[in-house]
C-alpha cells in the first residue's frame, strides 16, 4: 500500500475530559463506572466479569455524527489490567440509519451486537492485554463490522500497565478507504478498504470507547479534526 500522509483541517469537536461534565451528553451502552483522575476522565467497569462474563463489558458514545475524513486523537492512560480497550469509530445502522435511531435493536455492551448485529462499524483494539494469549504476543487489531471481519493487524508498543509511563497519544485517521493508526507518532497499522471483500466502504458516523472489565484507564484531550491530503 503507497505510503498515504495527511495534515489536520479544521476541528469539528474538541473535549479535554477533565470532568464528568464534560460527558453528560454522551451515551453509555453496558455498564460503565465514570470519576476523574489527575484531571482526566477515568473509566471502568460498574459490573463484576467474575459473575457477568462478557456482560460486564459497556460502550461510551460520543454523541457527534462525524463526516469521513477525519483525523481522531486522544491521549490513553493504562492504570489497571487486565483488560483491553478499543475505539469504535464509521459506526451507523447497517442500512444507514443513525447509530441510536429507536428502531435498531437495544445494545447493551455485549459484544456481538457490535460485530454481528444490527450495526456497521470500523474497531480498533489497541491495548490487547484481557486474557493471558493477548499479554503473551500483543497485537493492535483493526476489525469491520456488519462481520468482525479481522482486516489487519500490527505489534503492539504499549507494555503492562504497571509499566506505562504515560500519556500516549493516540492517533486515528479515517479517509475514504484508508485507515491509519500511530500512537506517539509511531506508525503501527494501516490498511486500504477494497470495498468489496468486506462488504462497501464505511463512511461518517459515531465514535465510541470500549473497555473489557476489568480494565481500569483514563482519558483526556479526545478530539476530531478534517483530515486533508497532501
């Protein structure tokens, strides 16, 4: 795949998450434990795995429906594993209607009804340390969905949390058929939408943090910009 550089454009949303004001209006799907950290978003799991399995899991949506062509950052604070985290993001109903139109089926954080349910989404799991086969090899996974289709997959950088000398700074950018993911400037993935294989190329849509219980972490300076081309 030819080498694809972008510069940033305009800011279509910015939020520094240093209070829990600053997600009032964001949507939680599972059960999701909110505070604050050193100033920074801390989230985590309400429900315990030991009992609820894959159902402690949850979702937290931005509310913004974002075009395509996007540049999406965030600085990631890993304070307690195991666990993994992940960012949705080109997420909308599989016929295109909005990701929380009242006719879509009710999603609670379990995750197939992420992959293989009612929606289409673009995944990216970039802290892979929940079970002992992630923490032994890691990996970064990019996944589409209507399928949890595996398209591409890097090393992992980030070390076990109790290492982490944080923050590190994410960064997404989703143009047309292209996606690519570096975390301190570090290139880790990318990979180009054929369109076909998978099913069309993902547009606009929402953007939302996962996290599997029981992972512990907090966030800070999330924001979106136009993607441009250079």
């Amino acid at each position: 795949m030819k080498q694809m550089n972008f510069q940033q454009g305009e800011t279509i949303y910015e939020n520094p998450l240093t209070n829990l004001e600053s997600i009032e209006d964001w949507i939680t799907e599972g059960e999701v434990k909110t505070g604050i950290w050193k100033n920074k978003l801390l989230l985590e799991n309400k429900l315990d795995p030991e009992q609820y399995g894959d159902n402690a899991h949850w979702l937290l949506w931005c509310p913004v429906e974002f075009p395509d062509q996007i540049i999406i950052e965030w600085d990631f604070y890993p304070l307690q594993e195991p666990g993994l985290c992940m960012l949705f993001f080109a997420a909308t109903g599989r016929n295109g209607e909005d990701l929380f139109d009242p006719s879509l089926p009710e999603r609670t954080g379990y995750y197939p009804d992420y992959h293989s349910g009612a929606i289409n989404a673009l995944h990216l799991s970039y802290f892979r340390h929940k079970h002992a086969n992630e923490r032994a090899f890691r990996t970064c996974n990019l996944r589409k969905s209507y399928g949890f289709h595996l398209v591409t997959q890097a090393a992992d950088p980030l070390p076990p949390a109790e290492d982490a000398i944080s923050p590190y700074h994410m960064k997404l950018i989703k143009y047309k058929q292209f996606v690519q993911f570096s975390i301190n400037d570090l290139p880790i993935l990318e990979w180009e939408d054929d369109g076909t294989e998978y099913g069309p190329i993902l547009q606009g849509g929402k953007i939302g943090f996962r996290q599997m219980a029981p992972m512990v972490a907090a966030y800070a300076n999330f924001s979106v910009k136009r993607a441009i081309l250079c």
